[in-house]
C-alpha cells in the first residue's frame, strides 16, 4: 500500500503509473541498481545488460491510498505526484530485508543489497560458528 496526495488528479491513469513507476524504481535502488567504474573511471554498467533494474516479475501488487489536499499555490489544485513511491521504496525493502537477518544479529546497510551480499554476509556468519 502507498500513500499519496498529488493534490486535484487530474488522470488518474498517469497519477497510479507514476507512483507505481516509483516504487518499482525504487525497489530497484534498493535490490540492483548500481553504477559501477573500473580503476580508470570507465562505467561499466552503461547499457540495460550490465545496469540490472526489476521487471514486472519482481515489483509486487501495489494498492495506492489517495487522498486529495488541493494545493492552493497551483490554477487547478494540482501538485508532483511518484515522489511516495521511489522515497519509501529502499526504506521498507532494507527494514524488510534487516528485519529478516535480525535472528542472526546481522544487518546490511549497503545498497544495492544484492542477493550475492546477503548469501556472503550468511556464509560469514555460518563459518564464526
């Protein structure tokens, strides 16, 4: 569920895309995004093959909660809409993710928290025992 108030929607369609599109991006932030540079400053994440982002396999159902807070600094009441998606996004994915390591007493604060970190992070643990 995300909450939003882009104040008078204006298209619905566009307002649910863009928060959607938020949280999708920034679960993305959060799981596999990254730029990445060798020892020259030369990316090596340049094109979608190497700059991992989710599909629509890994973004979960989202339900949004609307609410309308007119804005009276615009001619229609209307205001930016997707920034709730893309800010909450990495916040609930790295609580959920830490929450889920706690058993453990071990957290990661490093994103992106790429499966390949949290298995090493395990091994880690599993091997001091």
């Amino acid at each position: 569920m995300i909450a939003h108030d882009c104040g008078t929607v204006i298209n619905p369609d566009i307002v649910r895309g863009m928060v959607i599109g938020g949280a999708a991006h920034g679960i993305g932030a959060a799981l596999y995004e990254e730029f990445t540079y060798d020892d020259t400053g030369q990316l090596l994440s340049g094109s979608f093959v190497d700059y991992v982002m989710p599909s629509a396999l890994e973004v979960p159902n989202i339900k949004l909660a609307e609410h309308c807070t007119p804005s009276p600094l615009t001619s229609h009441g209307q205001k930016g809409v997707g920034e709730g998606g893309y800010l909450g996004a990495p916040a609930a994915v790295t609580s959920a993710i830490n929450d889920a390591l706690s058993p453990f007493n071990l957290e990661c604060l490093t994103l992106p928290m790429r499966a390949s970190l949290l298995s090493d992070l395990l091994v880690d643990t599993e091997t001091l025992r």
